[in-house]
C-alpha cells in the first residue's frame, strides 16, 4: 500500500465526462489499496474566462479580489469529482487551499507556499477517505485567498505530496510525459523516459508549461519522485530524477520557446555607477521579474540598456522605465510586445564544446536574427522575433540530434 498524490490538470477535468472518468481512475487506483489525495486545477479555460471577465470592467482589477475570483475555478472541480466519487460508492471530501491549511505569502496572483498543516489531510486518509484538494490557491497570514501563479496546481501538488509524505506524486496531463520540445510544435519531439531536477527547472523557466517551475523546485527540495503521465492512456511517463539517476545524459536533452516576452531598450543613459540600480529596484519594486538584460556601451559616456520581461508586465513596467529614465537622464524608452525566447538545455552541455556556435549557426541558416543571449551551465536562450519561435524550435530540434 502506498500514499500517492494524483494532479489531474485542465484538460483532463475539462468536462463532465473527463471529471467521471477521473474519477474511475482515482477509485480504481483506490480498490488497489492506496491511499489518495487528488489535486485539481480548473476545467480547461476557466481560469482564463475568469480573468477576461474581471478585465471587462477594468484593465486594473484590484488584484486581492481578482485572486478571489479566480480561485473559483478550482472550487467547481473539486466539489464535482468528490460528487462523482460519492455517486461511485467511495469516501471522498473536497477541500479548498485554506482548509486543507495551504499557508502563503501575501503577494496576490503570485503566492508562494510556506508552509502546509497536513493534519486535516492525514485525519481524512487515516478514515479511509479520498482527500480532493483544491490546486492553485492558498490562504495568506490574514486569512486572504491567494493564488500560486499560471500552472499552480503543479506546485499545489507537489507540496501537498511533501506534507503528507507520499510515495509519489503523478502529474496528469495532456500529453504523455515530458518530450524533448513541446509535441504540439513539434511533431517529431520525443517522450523522455527521465528527466534531472535541474534540466526540468530550466526546462521549466523557459517555457515548457508542462510543470510549473515552483513544482520542480519543491520535488527537488524536498526529494518527492514526480512522475509526468497522461490522464487519456495507462502507459507510463516521465519520472522527474536526481542527477545521477538519469539515464539519458544527452548533451541536449530539450528544445523550448517562450512566445510571451517583451523588450524594453533604454537608450544614451549616463554611464555612471547606480544607475542600472536605480532602473532594476524600480521595476523590482512592481513585483515584476526582468529575465535577461544586455548593457552596450557608446561613445561619450553613454550606455543603453535593454532587458526582457513577460509580455504581461510589460505595460506596468514601461510606465516605471519612463519615469526613471527621465529621473536619470537617459535619452529615451523604446520597447517591443513581439519578443519570443528560444532554449536548449542538457547536463552534457557542460563538458561538450561547440554546443552554442552551433545554436547560433542553426538560427542563421534559417534567417532567424539574435537579439540578446543568456546562458547558464546547462542552458543557451536567445530572444528572437515571436514570429520564428517555431520554426527556430524545429530547427534547434533537428540540429541537435532530437528528432524522433
Ligand atoms: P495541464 O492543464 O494538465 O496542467 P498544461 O497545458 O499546463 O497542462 O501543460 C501541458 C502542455 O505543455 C502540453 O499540452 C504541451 O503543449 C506543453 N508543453 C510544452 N513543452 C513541453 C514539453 N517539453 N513536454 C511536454 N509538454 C510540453
Ligand atoms: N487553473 C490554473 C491555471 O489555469 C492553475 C493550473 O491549471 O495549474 O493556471
Ligand atoms: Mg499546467
């Protein structure tokens, strides 16, 4: 017998007969003599109407009570499957982020969990009951909801399995597993039998939804084994691993692309100490996360600045580069909505040469233009224009020796 945490994701409670036909999974894994929490994101869409909804009165909904609003999402679906359940014969109880006691930080549609009370959750378990937790949303010092970010539920799930100690925790999705790029851009991507912590993460960060980034942080944390499947077929996925248990070691493992980027260039800003400093705490004091940023240096004394940063803060975080742009005395602010990154990641990039250059030769060949790079150890990104993402992706993928 086992403790096994299943997150089951929008698609795969996209509709009534998806939410039944969860729950005949959960009740079969059930009968087998494991004990059971479920976690839930919303019915595919939902989070996004919900959203659209709030924008409709204002472009500048107050975000604690959008957080309330989109939490509702996931308040449907757990109290559907527990009906489900119950209809099957099965004990089963939903509960919302504060009741099975998910406690989070303050900062509203981007919480982090600090800590979880599994008390209520192992009361439940212990009387043979089927736990269904309500993914994505948490409950703050206050006693605010809050919400865990696009793709929370992951995150929700994995340090719902850390709390209460499980087995494992079965990520239930879409697709089979995680695939060296994603396999509805590129048809000719493989299902990866294992993944390392560290290429996930960077997997993760550049624009493979599959597992939000925080997921990966908590499995790693806190040693929980993750296994990506699909929620439409039995056959196994993608077990998330620690470095040396990894069996594909490929110099490349996988190709990503994040199409929603945005650029801002500051141009002829005095090149004097303190001033990137100024710009940075600015645009950190808005809660919003720059990803990569180039310095070039011009005649005169004079530098520009250009960074990238999601398309969804872009509007908040012009109107502050304005304002300190002409606070320090820099010529102007230009800015672009059209940016998309495109990564490779692999743990062999960091004894293999000759990894980048051929990156850069694969993106010329196919005209596609670098605007800024970025690398880590294991990681080469480049911002391009949105438009080639796909195309640089599928090149990437065939240079690299992915092709299935
Ligand atoms: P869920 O609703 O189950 O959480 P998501 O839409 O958040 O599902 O994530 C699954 C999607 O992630 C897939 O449908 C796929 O298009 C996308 N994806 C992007 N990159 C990858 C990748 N490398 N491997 C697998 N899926 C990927
Ligand atoms: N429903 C939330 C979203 O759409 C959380 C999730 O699905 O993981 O982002
Ligand atoms: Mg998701």
């Amino acid at each position: 017998m086992s403790l096994i945490v299943q997150k089951y994701g929008g698609t795969s409670v996209g509709d009534l007969v998806r939410i039944q036909k969860v729950a005949r999974r959960v009740a079969d894994t059930y009968d087998k003599g494991h004990d059971l929490v479920v976690v839930l994101s919303a019915m595919s869409g939902v989070t996004d109407h919900l959203l659209q909804m709030a924008e409709v009165i204002t472009d500048t909904p107050d975000r604690r009570e959008l957080d309330v609003l989109v939490a509702t999402g996931e308040q449907q679906t757990v109290a559907l499957l527990a009906i489900a359940l119950k209809n099957l014969g099965y004990k089963a109880q939903s509960l919302l982020g504060f009741q099975a006691e998910i406690k989070t930080d303050s900062s509203w549609s981007n919480a982090r969990i600090v800590t979880i009370n599994p008390d209520r959750m192992k009361a439940l378990l212990a009387q043979k009951t089927i736990v269904i937790v309500a993914g994505f949303q948490g409950v703050d010092p206050k006693g605010n909801v809050t919400t865990l970010g696009r793709g929370g539920s992951d995150t929700s799930a994995v340090a719902v399995a850390a709390a209460v100690g499980a087995d494992v925790c079965e990520i239930y999705t879409d697709v089979k597993g995680v695939y060296t790029a994603d396999p509805n851009v590129v048809p000719k991507a493989r299902m990866l039998k294992t993944v390392t912590h560290d290429v996930m993460l960077e997997m993760a960060d550049h624009g493979a939804k599959v597992l939000q980034i925080r997921s990966v942080e908590f499995a790693k944390k806190f040693n929980v084994p993750v296994h990506v499947r699909s929620s439409f077929c039995e056959e196994e996925g993608t077990m998330i691993v620690s470095e040396n248990q990894d069996m594909e070691r490929t110099v490349v493992a996988g190709v990503t692309s994040s199409k929603k980027e945005a650029r801002v260039t500051i141009t002829k800003v005095p090149d004097q100490p303190g001033v990137a400093s100024k710009l940075f705490a600015a645009v950190a004091e808005i809660g919003v996360s720059v990803d990569m940023i180039i310095q070039n240096t011009r005649s005169g004394n004079l530098t520009d600045i250009t960074f990238t940063v999601p398309r969804a803060d872009y509007k908040r975080t012009l109107e502050v580069v304005k304002k300190v742009a002409s606070a320090i005395g820099a010529e102007s602010v230009a800015g672009d909505e059209n940016i998309a990154t495109v990564s490779i990641t692999g743990v062999g990039m960091r004894t293999n040469r000759g990894v980048a250059a051929k990156m850069f030769e694969t993106l010329a060949e196919n005209g596609v233009n670098i605007m800024m790079i970025s690398t880590s150890e294991i990681r080469i990104t480049c911002a391009i224009e949105e438009k080639f993402a796909d195309q640089a992706t599928r090149a990437l993928h065939t240079a690299f020796g992915l092709d299935e």
